[in-house]
C-alpha cells in the first residue's frame, strides 16, 4: 500500500460544516464587539476607530478561512468570497435585527470589504510558505484588542474642513437673496438627483423658516418628515451674504438618518455655513454654499470621502432649489419678497 506523508485529508461534508462554523465564530466575535462597543461611552468614536475598521474584518475573514480550509486545499477564489459573504451577512443582519441605518453600513462595507481580502490573503500567504505547520498563533486573535488599547491612547486628530459648492443663476443678487434666506414647501420634485438623496435616501430639505432679520434671528431647517435644526444668523449682508452657525437642540438627525452619525457628535461637529452671492453680470450671479465642520477620527482621510459625498450633494440639492426658483421668480418678473 502506498505510504501517506501528509494530514489527512478533510472530507467534504466536513469541510462544509468547518466553513459553517467559521462564519458562526467570526459573526459571534462581531457582535460581541458591538455590543462592548454600543455599551460602552464612547461606542461612535470607537466605531469610527482603525481598529474596527480595518483589523477587526481582517482577522475575522482570515480567521474563517483558517477554519474552512484546514488542509488548504481551496483555491484563491474561496478566499475571495469570504470577505464578500461575510460583509453581506453582517450588513443584512445589521439592517434586519440590529436596525443599522443604511448610511454607517454604506460606510463600514467598503473598508470592512477591502480589509477582509487583506486578512485573508495575507493568511493564505504565510500558511503557503510554513508548509508542514497548521497552526494559528493565539497572539493573532489578540491583535484586535491590543491595537484597539493602543489606539484608544492616541488623541484623534481634530481636523477643520470647508466643504464648498457653487452655481450660476440667471438672476440678480436682489431676485435670490430671498431664497437664499428662506423658503416655504419645497416640494419632493424639486431639487436635483443625487446619490445621497435618491440612492441613500437621505431626506430632502422640505422647507426653511426664519423668525427675525439679521444677526441674531433664527432659522429653521427642514428635512423630510421628521428631521429639523437650527440655524442661527450671524452675518447678514443682503445681496451679499448670508452666514449662520448650526444649532441642533434635538436628535432628530440621528433618529432618522443614522444613530452613530452625530452632526454634533464625538467625532463630527458640523459649525457653520454661509451663502455668498457674486454678481458676474447684470442678470447673472454666482451663489456659493459653504460649509464647516470639524472631523474627529484616526481615519479622517476615509471620514472625508463620505463627507464629501453626502454634505457636497445636500449643498448641490439645496443650491438648485435656489437656482430654479430665483430663475422663475426672474422670468416672471416676481417680486423679490415673494420668496419670503
């Protein structure tokens, strides 16, 4: 009979119910995670944290193909779609039972995607080249949780960012400043498509009020159905400029769009904002939208790319809402006040 050098080979039913079990693991790891996490002061930042991010997929994908291939004897494309199921598992899970809002786990599946193919392959190289050894070193499952520990000791940079958009409107300053300043029921057609809005499903601005004039008054911002915040005048120029700092005295964001994401929260603080109108001729004017906020985490490069996803739309949406109505008021030859 022929002599058998290597392991036995793993049957494969066997194989199946390893590979099971390997996704029931790294799922209970998860969650475990997230419940600390959620319990925890802090649970946003930590959330928002590297560690979460990048090494906890990492070692969760590898971990599962450490499990399901025990022999290995799969090839690349099982390692592949390792990090793939286990994103959709977690994401449909987060929605369904944990009711995850759609912007963090938006957020979370492509870093936790990418970070995922890396622990796997990075295993599947290192088990390639100590061929004859099988075994995973328990000072790898601890990784997670002493960088985390490190990470938590490191200060999150606090980083100030001015996020812009501007438009052309065939209109005098005279005809948009009262848009500019406020508008009443803006309907679910106005405005532009956007991804934020149309694909995310953000809720549109659906009407803004202001009680007072010039410094010191107050306007408010709302959104959809169930979202509203304050805007509190600070700068006020007619025809000129409009600025304002955020006040958001009630959690009507979060509650209707995603409870992690504070706008005024640990790792985001969204300050201020203005309308800045410029006349380039007679009957054209260009209106900038600006907005500041302070980005608070260990992965602002990444925080920012979202930022300036969903901010960057909100301003595009709300820029054309003035757009087309000052345009019409212009074409009627409205008067101004009208808008009021």
């Amino acid at each position: 009979m022929p002599e058998n050098f290597g392991p036995p080979k793993v049957a494969k039913r066997s194989l199946t119910r390893r590979l099971f079990a390997g996704f029931g693991l790294a799922l209970v790891i998860a969650l475990s995670a997230y419940l600390l996490l959620n319990m925890s002061r802090a649970g946003s930042v930590w959330l928002a944290s590297l560690w979460f991010l990048a090494l906890l997929p990492a070692l969760l994908c590898a971990l599962i193909c450490y499990i399901g291939d025990p022999d290995q004897t799969r090839s690349a494309s099982f390692y592949g779609w390792v990090p793939v199921a286990l994103v959709g598992i977690v994401d449909a899970g987060s929605a369904i039972f944990l009711h995850e809002g759609v912007i963090c786990l938006l957020m979370l599946s492509p870093i936790w995607l990418a970070s995922g193919w890396i622990g796997a392959f990075l295993l599947r190289a290192q088990r390639r080249r100590a061929v004859g050894r099988n075994t995973l070193h328990s000072s790898f499952l601890i990784i997670p949780l002493v960088a985390g520990v490190i990470e938590a000791q490191i200060p999150a940079p606090h980083e100030r960012i001015l996020l812009t958009r501007s438009l052309l409107v065939h209109a005098t300053t005279a005809e948009i400043w009262p848009y500019a300043v406020s508008n009443r029921s803006i309907g679910a057609h106005e405005g532009r498509w956007t991804v934020t809005h149309n694909i995310i499903g953000l809720p549109r601005p659906r009407a803004t009020a202001i009680n007072g004039a010039g410094p010191g008054a107050v306007r408010t911002a709302y959104w959809g159905d169930h979202i509203n915040f304050e805007e509190r005048i600070t700068q006020w120029a007619p025809g000129q400029k409009l600025g304002w700092t955020f006040g958001f005295t009630n959690s009507s964001m979060q509650d209707y769009t995603d409870k992690h994401i504070s706008p005024d929260g640990q790792f985001l603080k969204i300050e201020s904002g203005d309308y800045r109108l410029r006349q380039v001729s007679p009957e054209l004017t260009e209106v900038t939208l600006d907005t500041r906020y302070i980005a608070m985490t260990h992965v602002n490069p990444y925080a920012k790319l979202w930022a300036e996803l969903l901010l960057g739309d909100t301003e595009d949406n709300i820029l054309t809402i003035i757009k087309n109505r000052a345009e019409a008021a212009h074409v009627r030859g409205a008067a101004p006040s009208s808008a009021l």
